[in-house]
C-alpha cells in the first residue's frame, strides 16, 4: 500500500467518523459532567476538585472561540476521536499492516459502542484515550527502531497526560513491567529515561505543587468516590464489561491480543498483551470502573486489523467478510447504546427490549442501580428545563431584587445548567458548595432574595421566612426527576450561619 492510498483511505474513515458524532451531537442535551467541565473554562487553575486542569484549557478555548454552543462543545471529543483513528492506523502500518488491517483496525474503534459514547462527550475520558494511544504508538517504536531517545516523547506524552487525568500513571506502572518480563528490558536502562522522567516532572509540577497547596483534593475526591461509587462495584460484572464494552468489535481485538500473547512470529509485539492484562489486574484489585480500562483496548483493535489482514489469507479470507458482518450487525444493534440517535421514550423502549433479550449492564448505574435508559443518557435530559423555571423565578423580581438575588443550587448538575442554559435568559452565576464549584462559592451569604434548586424542601422552612415553589421537572428519563425550583426571601440569621459552617467544613477538606 502506497502512501497516497494509505492516507486516502485514513482521511475517508476519518471524514465519516467525524460525520457521525457532528449529525448527532445535539441529540440530547449537555452531559452534568460536560458542564461542570466547561464552566471551569471561566476559573482556569493548576487543579480542581476531581480532575486535572487539561479539560479547562479545552473549554477556556471553546467558551471564547464559540461561546455557549452544544455543538462546539463537542467539537474537542469528535476532532480528539478522529485523532486516535489517524493513530491507529499509523499503529498499523508500523507494525507492517496495509489497507485491509488498516480498514478493520480502525472500523472496529468506530463500530465500538463504548467509543461511540467516549467520543460523544466532553470528558477527561476521550483524551485519556488519546494520549494512551499515543502513549503506546511511541513505546511501539522505541522497540522497533531501538532507538532509547523515544523515551524523551514518552515522558512528554506521560506528563501531559497527567495533566488530564491520573490515571495514566496506571499506564506506565503497566508498561513499566511489561518491558521488564519481555525481550525489550534493556531498552529501560538508559539515561534517557532519567531524561523522560525528569520531563514528565517538571510538566506535572504545577498540578503537583496545586495539590499540596490545597491538600491534595484528589485524595478526598478518590476516598468520596470509593465510598459512594466503587465500593459497589463488582469484580464478576467488571470482567464482564471487559468484553461487553467493546463487543461489537470482540472479533477482532480478541484475536489481536491472542496474537500478541501466544504467536511466536508476533513475540516482539508481546509487551502490548502484558500491559493489557496489567492494566485489567490493576483496575480490578482496586475496585475501578469497567471503563478505567478502556484506554487500553484501542490498541487491540490496532493488532486485530493486522492479524485479519496477515493470518486470514486464502481460503480463511472470508473470515474476514464475516467478522465485518458480525460487527456490523452488533453496532447497529448496539448503536442506541453508542449515541444519541433515539427520542428519550423511543429509546426507554429499546432499553425495555434491550434489557429482557440481552442484557440489563448497559442500564446500571455507578450506585449499582439500575436506569430505564443507561445512566449517562438520563444526565443528559431536564437541563434546559431547568434553566427555563429558574428563569421564571428570577423575572418575578424587580430589577433591583435581580441585583439581590443568590441562586443556589444542591449540586454541581443543577449549577452547571444554570451557567450554560442560563446564558440566553441573562441568569447570574449559580452558587454551589459541590465538587469544583466549592472552590468559586462565596465565604457568607449576604443577599435578600434567593432561587433554591433542591428535591425537596430540606431545611428551607427554617433558613426562610418566605418561600414558593415555582415549578417542577417531572421527566422519568431525568435522573432528577422530581427536581423543584424555589424562591425564597427574607432570610433568617440561621441561613449565614448555616452556610458558613457548611462552607467551612468542604472548604477545610481542601485545605482552605
């Protein structure tokens, strides 16, 4: 395969690939973590509470290029997706692959539903993926030119990688001690490594010297995470998810990876299996997420391509027709799981089917509970109408109450709705005491009128004299359902001091 045809043939997957996620970005509505990110490109910092500060660069970028658009907010994911194919297909023709490997290798990142659903959403998780990716591409050629300064752009990939999520230090814990057990060990005793983390340190410092300035927030976010999440994952269903994520393209990255493993002629590629089945062993025995490992998998689907383009040849060609046909067939059925291409009812009656013929995972949530539709598709919904009633609320006050006014709202969903949705109706700043937002709270309360997000009254009879209730979310397919929205004055002295010591008690896990 030439280069011209090999790049005619990356630049049509990629042109279709990003055709997919543009036609169905705006389906739903914007993610609660979407928001929460790209409000943080209004208070760009070293750290926040529960990421690192890559993702608030992004939105800092997209918030003053093309202000509060859906579809520019999902630009990044699409055009970092869209990336990661290029890789994998430069993956496969380093290790000797042509168009066929590279057709299916990178037909199985786009058929992936788990992918589908990572390259749809403002995350940390999309970009992980990539510098995973990228990650490996550069450990790739470290062993196959031999060359230890390729240990300098590891570090760099390494570092910045750090700076979007922590969990890539899993990854190089993983390769560490895959290089060590394979053929390639000795490529770890270079000065060039010493070089690779030197760089990798000074990159990550800022965050570094942020966490212990604020007393390492991380370790308060991952210690809430274990005990309100990931205690309830189980290890059974985690395996499971480890085929289910990407089942659609099983065909061809399980082969992959018993290529790498177990084929003599592919023993100079065997490190790659080893890191995923560290990777896996890790997450596992800490009780991760089934999709903390999914940064790995890309790489698979990379070795599948090559191994259906290399060892299914003769008679055993039509293999290949059938494994493109089967994954067709499940990415079509699999495809709702994916994106956003089904009306919220439509698609709590696909689930219902979904759920009674195949399988209920897809509908569990992170608490082990389980969804009508998948936990994801529920945090997209009710965000507009939200902002809407909260805007009913303040324009029931005169100009100068507006000057006056505090909306507050109970967690970091309901603010981030109120700062995105609430753009067009000219809505002030929420305040919020959750997550990130703890960080941008005032010290005291000090206004007279108040619009309160909340499920239920709680203690607004005694932190008020007045109060009413201005609407209600009722949407089944909400994960808030049942949401109120509040306006509330006159103000007892209980509401400063309850707040303040509520403020001070977050503020002191942050090390305020």
């Amino acid at each position: 395969m030439d280069r011209k045809s090999f790049w005619i043939l990356t630049f049509g997957l990629v042109l279709v690939n990003l055709a997919i996620h543009f036609l169905t970005s705006t389906n739903y509505e914007l993610h609660r973590d979407e928001m929460l990110y790209f409000e943080m490109g209004n208070h760009l910092s070293w750290g926040f509470a529960s990421t690192p500060p890559f993702i608030s660069f992004l939105a800092f970028i997209v918030k003053n290029i093309f202000g509060h658009q859906e579809f520019c907010v999902k630009l990044f994911p699409a055009l970092f997706g869209a990336s990661i194919l290029v890789l994998i297909a430069l993956f496969i023709k380093e290790i000797g692959g042509k168009g066929l490997g590279v057709f299916t290798g990178c037909f199985a990142f786009m058929i992936s539903t788990a992918m589908l659903r990572t390259c749809s959403l403002f995350m940390p998780v999309i970009f992980e993926l990539f510098f995973w990716f990228l990650f490996l591409f550069f450990v790739l050629k470290l062993i196959n030119r031999q060359n230890p300064k390729y240990w300098i752009w590891i570090g760099i990939i390494l570092g910045i990688g750090f700076l979007n999520k922590y969990s890539i230090l899993i990854l190089g814990f993983s390769t560490t001690i895959a290089l060590l057990i394979s053929e390639h060990r000795k490529l770890i005793f270079s000065k060039y490594v010493l070089y690779a983390a030197l760089i990798s340190l000074l990159i990550v410092s800022p965050n570094v010297i942020w966490q212990i300035n604020h007393n390492f927030p991380v370790i308060t976010h991952l210690h809430e995470l274990y005990r309100t999440q990931l205690v309830y994952v189980s290890k059974t269903a985690f395996l499971v998810d480890q085929l289910l994520m990407n089942f659609t393209a099983i065909l061809i990255w399980v082969p992959g990876l018993i290529m790498v493993l177990f084929y003599k002629s592919e023993k100079k590629y065997r490190l790659f299996g080893y890191i995923l089945l560290i990777v896996v062993f890790l997450f596992l025995v800490t009780n991760g997420k089934s999709y903390y490992t999914l940064g790995i998998y890309a790489i698979m689907f990379a070795f599948g391509g090559f191994f259906v383009e290399k060892y299914l040849i003769g008679n055993l060609r039509i293999v290949n027709y059938l494994i493109v046909g089967f994954s067709l067939l499940t990415g079509m059925i699999n495809l709702p799981l994916g994106l956003q291409v089904l009306p919220k009812e439509q698609m709590g009656k696909y689930c219902a089917i979904f759920s009674k013929y195949v399988t209920t995972a897809p509908m569990r949530g992170e608490n082990n509970n389980y969804f009508p539709i998948p936990q994801d598709y529920m945090d997209m919904s009710g965000w507009k109408e939200l902002a809407g009633i909260v805007s009913v609320a303040y324009n029931k006050l005169d100009m100068n109450q507006k000057k006056d006014c505090i909306i507050y709202a109970n967690n970091y969903g309901q603010a981030g709705a109120i700062d995105f949705y609430g753009k067009k109706y000219n809505l002030p700043h929420a305040t919020s005491i959750n997550d990130s937002y703890i960080f941008w709270a005032p010290d005291s309360l000090s206004a007279t009128n108040y619009i309160v997000t909340d499920g239920h009254l709680g203690d607004i009879p005694e932190l008020f004299n007045n109060y009413i209730e201005i609407g209600e979310i009722k949407d089944i397919y909400f994960r808030e359902n049942g949401l109120k929205v509040y306006l509330c004055n006159h103000p007892k002295p209980l509401l400063n001091q309850f707040f303040k010591k509520r403020i001070r008690e977050n503020k002191e896990v942050y090390g305020f």
